[in-house]
C-alpha cells in the first residue's frame, strides 16, 4: 500500500529521521497559517501518489506566508495524473549544499532488505542505475542478523563529501532501516536527502510502500489508506477477498487464480481485443463471491461482453456455474456471456450453463476469440 | 526419478481439523500420497480422514518418522509452523498459505536454507510428482508421470498447462508451484538447477509473471548451465505498472519486472516463449526433438 509524502515524514519523525518542520492541510488559508508560524520561504507540495509532481506543477515555492496561501489554493484545485489533489504539504524550503539517494527495499532474488546509498541525489535513480550504476551501492542486510554498524558505515560513505554529512547520515540510515523492519515496509525511500547550508542532513521527499500482507498488525499504517488513490473497483473488491483492476478495454473477464487471469489478459490482446479488467476470483466456488465479482465488474460501463475463464482444481466448476447463473439474473444481465470451465466437474458445470442459454467453450483460446468478437461486434443498447 | 518429492515422500499435515487442512488431507491420500498424520495444537488425540492428530509436530515426526510437512495455517500463524517444521529437521515444508508478512518470510526462509530445509512457498499449490506423491492442493487427475519438469509462479495457470500437457502426451517428472509471493523459499533457478540434475527430466517449462528479477536470473542459469531445453510462458504483458495483480509478487515497480523484459532476458537464453498456454505442448516437442 502506498502513503503520502506528509505520512511518510510523520513515520520519518517518529523514527529519528530529520524532516523539514512543516504540516499537511486541505486548506489554503490554513497553510498560509502554516507558513507564517513556520517562517517563509515554505515549498507547497500537491499530496498525491504518483511521480513527476514537480513538472506538473504541484510544487512551488512561496516567499511570503500570502503567497503560501495562493500557491496553497492553486494547487489543491489541481488533478494531477488523475488523481485529485485534496491535501498540500507546506514546509520550510531549506537550501541544501548537496543531494544524495537513500532507500531500504527488498532484494526478492537475494531474499534480503537492500540498503541502496548514492551520491546521486535528486534526480531519477532508475536514470542512475542505467546510466552511472557505479554511483549506486547496494549493501544487502542479513535478515538473520539485522544491519551491521559495519555496514552501515560502508553504505553511509559515499553519501555526502563532508564527513560530517556523512556521520549524521549514518544515523539516518539505521533509523531508516530500524523503521522498515518495525513497520514491516516494501520500501523506504529518501530521494533527496540533503545536507543544508547549516550542515545539517534532512530528509527532503518520502516515500514509503507498506507490505500489505503485514497491515493487519500496523493499524496505524492500515488507517492511512487513501481510497480515493486507489482505482475504481478496488477497495471493493478487496473487501471482498477478491483481486480486481480496472483497465481500459471493452471484454470484462472473471477468472480463477492471478496467473490464470493475466494470461487471460494476454491472450485477449493477442486476438485483438481489450481487456476491461483484471479480476481473480480466487479459490473459492461461493456463489455471493460470483455476484459482487460481477457486481464490480459491471460497475464499469465500458464492458459490452463478459468473458468467465475457469480452470477448476479444488474450485468447483458447478459451484460456479450456478453461481454465474444466479448472478446474471440477479443483476439482470444483458451483456453476452462466454464461459469456459475446465477441472473438476466441468460436465456438470457446462450443462447448468447450457441449460441457463449461456454459451460455452471448449478451449482457452477458443472462449477468448469468441469473447473478443463478441465485445468488439455489440453496440450499446 | 523426479525431484523433491517422491515414493519415499511421508507427509504430516499443519492445520489439518481445519477446513482446508481437513478436505486436502484426503485428496492428498487419495491421490496415494503417504499422508501419515497432522498437526493442531489442542487436539491432539483426535483423528480426521483416519489420520492420528498430533499437539506439537515434534510428537508427529518422533511417532511417524514422517520427512515432510504441509501447512494449511492461517497467515497470522502459518510462519511460526514454519519454523516448528524446520526445528522439526524435516526435509521438505510446503506452505500453502497466502497473505505471510514479508519480512517474516525473509528471514525464516534465510533460516530454512541455513538449516538445510527445502521451504516451498508460500502461497503455493504446492509439488507433484505424478504417480508417486502429491503435497499441495495441485488437482490430481490433470497430471501423467512422463518426462517434462515444470515450475511456475502460479496455481490455476499451471493446471491449465499441465493439462495441455497431459492432453498432448507429455507427462511430468516433477511438478512444482513456487507461489505468488515477492519471497519464495524456493526460486525459478534453485528448481531449474534440481531438473538438470534429475535423470527422468529431459525437458522443463518454465511459468512465470510480472514482478521481480527471478525469470531473468533463470534465463542466466540457463544460458550458462543448463543441457536440458527449457520452454518459457510469461504472464502479465498486459499488466499495468504500480498495479498489484493478485499475488503479492505481481507488481511492476518502476519499469522493473515488467513481462516484456522477462520475454526479452528469457529469449537472449534462446528459451522459446510461448505466446498462449496452448502454444507449449508444440514449442516443448520441437525442443525435444531437437536436443
């Protein structure tokens, strides 16, 4: 899950880490508040979750606590890559003598945290990496140990020039890592963290990702979900134990398993299609599973036809079956329907299908083919 | 010969009273897995399927002398039946279970390896030698013993192209799902390198999705060690970036872990990608015949 910028410093805070002094609000006028106790000049920056804030125009700098509150008003109008803007940060704007990179991810094919320390601060460090990856350090941490002082030195190193830069940097890097293991994070990241004209090492921009499978033992983090960041459909669907992404395309796809549903995906765009969703059902037959499934699913007005791709291992494809048929009939279901049931039980499942006029497949490919013909050929009632 | 998991496989089953732990309990026997007893704390004494339940599964291993365990435990618990299973010194611990904390898989699956435990998962479906042991939730009639290793991060996805498999008269030494999760205890390259080793493998398909570096990693593996010829599917080209699809492990971060970049590494290893699951039969029986 991802949290805001303010979020993530309040997280920064409470872990040791520098921050600039500064508050989110919704309001302008508050931020002109904001601005005049904390001493212009203050940056004003857009709360949204998504990169190339900056560019878009969702970070200015205001000298006076008036211009705190027009920049404020400015930006809280803004939609930035289709998100709203609904809060600023406003915080003192310290000039900075230098910039680095510090973050604390997980390396999956090492199977540890990573601590990634460059000199290269402020700019895109996916750029870095292609470009100069001899700047980027990458100090893998053995998660049966924890960080080592040694390594924590090491990776604190090539930060900053000024040793003294580098001493405070080496504490921010065990807080920062101290922070990722308590609050069972993705990633913890400080791009840039700066060293002031006072010497002093701040944390400019955070940015954090929680591990969601962790969330239900940080209610804290859990707490700051933000809904409206998330795609349409979603908090729905998670709430009911489903999977479920919105996509562009006209085919609306329910599909056992998240592997299975990608392909299903894939192999939509093969024919020539365009898939509507993305939408995993998940392991169990349960008939209410199928109706809110396709409760979400026609939520979107884009679907013209619905594609069901069922592969049955422990799934009952009966179960489904009468699950799909109640749900097109409750929700009175106009749209054509393609299904095709593999695994346990799939006479039975295609008879019930069969039976309730339902067309089925036998193949995979088959139903894609036919549900893309069939999503492309029907206009709108 | 098949790899992991075979004839002398003995299975204990963590969580077994439960719902799944229960129900999979009796396909695994069913299918003729050795399923010798299971675990709950609290309910030792009692039996389900016919199989004696144990309180603790150092009590299950000393009595059954079993060597391997599968765990059917809610996420909150299941790492800790982790570990109870790597104390235990069991050779093999399949964990089935979605929704682990990440960082608790991090370090009990550096521990498992620390302790010579093979960890497969979590959330996984599981390993199937077919013919000789099933430890997972992997449904059993999709399955022929033949010559074709396969490993996927996926569950249905695998099933779909085990069956064409089958369906195509290619049978399977050994069938293993790693799981869906950014942490699997066992990876792409640890099972590529088991296949190379096993004398009935003589082919390998590989599954893979969005998210992490593993594909790419095996593709290096490949290109550098491996004989036998390996068969690629990725899913996900179609997937967002930023966007969690299903599995935990799914997700694009950046431009890193995209599909087209899987194909891509996996290609430069002249490992044929398929372009649907129904491709793989053919691309498997003209890599057979050309080795």
């Amino acid at each position: 899950m991802n949290i805001h910028e303010y979020q993530a410093k309040s997280l920064f805070k409470a872990a040791g880490i520098l921050i600039p002094e500064g508050e989110a609000t919704s309001s302008a006028k508050h931020a002109r508040g904001i601005a005049e106790r904390i001493g212009p000049p203050v940056a004003i920056k857009a709360q949204v979750q998504v990169a190339g804030r900056g560019k878009a125009g969702g970070i200015k700098i205001a000298k006076t606590a008036e211009e705190a509150e027009s920049h404020a008003a400015a930006i809280l109008g803004m939609t930035i890559k289709g998100l709203p803007v609904r809060k600023v940060l406003v915080e003192a704007a310290l000039p900075s003598s230098a910039e680095a990179y510090l973050a604390v991810a997980i390396d999956r094919a090492q199977r540890k945290p990573v601590v990634i320390s460059s000199p290269a601060g402020g700019v895109d460090i996916e750029e870095v990496a292609r470009k100069s990856p001899e700047k980027i350090v990458r100090t893998l941490v053995d998660p049966l140990v924890g960080l080592k002082d040694f390594q924590a030195r090491a990776a604190a190193s090539p930060l900053f020039q000024d040793p003294s830069l580098v001493k405070q940097a080496e504490v921010t890097l065990k807080n920062l890592y101290a922070l990722f293991v308590e609050k069972d994070l993705s990633l913890a990241e400080i791009n840039p963290l700066v060293g002031t004209e006072q010497g002093i090492v701040v944390a400019l921009d955070a940015k954090v990702i929680t591990d969601d499978n962790a969330l239900f033992r940080h209610r804290d983090l859990a707490q700051m979900r933000d809904l409206e960041a998330e795609g349409p459909g979603e908090a729905e669907a998670r709430n009911n134990d489903l999977s479920y992404v919105k996509l562009d395309g006209a085919l609306g796809c329910i599909v056992n398993g998240a592997g299975l549903s990608m392909a299903t995906l894939d192999l939509i765009k093969h024919y020539g299609g365009e898939p509507a969703n993305f939408l995993d059902v998940g392991g169990s037959s349960s008939p209410e599973k199928v109706l809110v499934a396709m409760k979400i699913l026609l939520a979107d007005k884009n679907v013209k036809a619905i594609l069901v791709n069922i592969f049955g291992g422990i799934t009952r494809c009966d179960d489904i079956a009468v699950g799909l048929v109640s749900a097109l009939e409750q929700l009175d279901v106009r749209l054509p329907v393609v299904a095709r049931f593999n695994g346990t039980n799939q006479e039975e499942g295609n008879r019930i299908l069969q039976q309730a006029n339902i067309h089925t497949a036998e193949t995979m490919d088959d139903a894609v083919q036919e549900a893309v013909e069939l999503a492309q050929g029907q206009s709108a009632p | 010969m098949s790899i992991i998991v075979d004839e002398s496989t003995t299975v204990l089953v963590q969580g077994i009273t439960g719902r799944d732990g229960s129900f999979h309990a009796r396909q695994m026997l069913d299918y003729g897995t050795k399923v010798l007893g299971g675990v709950t704390p609290g309910k030792g004494g009692e039996q389900v399927e016919g199989l004696p339940v144990f309180n603790t599964l150092a009590q299950a291993v000393e009595v059954t002398g079993a060597n391997c365990s599968v765990i059917y435990v809610p996420a909150r618990f299941a790492v800790d039946a982790v570990y109870e299973a790597v104390f235990a010194d069991l050779k093999v611990v399949v964990c089935i279970t979605e929704g682990i904390p990440v960082m608790d898989m991090l370090i009990a699956s550096n521990y498992a390896r620390a302790r010579g435990t093979i960890l497969i998962g979590p959330n996984c479906p599981g390993i199937t030698s077919p013919g000789k042991c099933k430890v997972g939730i992997m449904p059993g009639h999709i399955f022929a013993p033949g010559p074709i290793g396969v490993v996927s991060r996926s569950g249905t996805l695998t099933y779909e192209v085990v069956n064409n498999l089958t369906e195509a008269g290619l049978g399977q030494s050994t069938c293993i799902g790693i799981g869906g999760d950014p942490i699997a205890g066992t990876n792409l390259l640890d099972v590529l390198s088991l296949f190379e080793a096993d004398p009935q493998t003589k082919a390998v398909v590989l599954i893979g999705e969005i998210g992490g570096s593993d594909e790419q990693l095996a593709a290096q593996f490949v290109a550098s060690k491996m004989t036998k010829p390996v068969v690629a599917f990725v899913a996900g080209q179609t997937a967002p970036p930023g966007k969690r699809m299903g599995h935990a492990g799914a997700i694009i971060s950046g431009t890193e872990g995209t599909a087209q970049e899987k194909i891509k590494a996996l290609q430069e290893a002249s490992i044929p990608v398929a372009s649907s699951p129904a491709e793989i039969p053919q691309l498997v029986r003209q890599a057979l015949s050309a080795s």
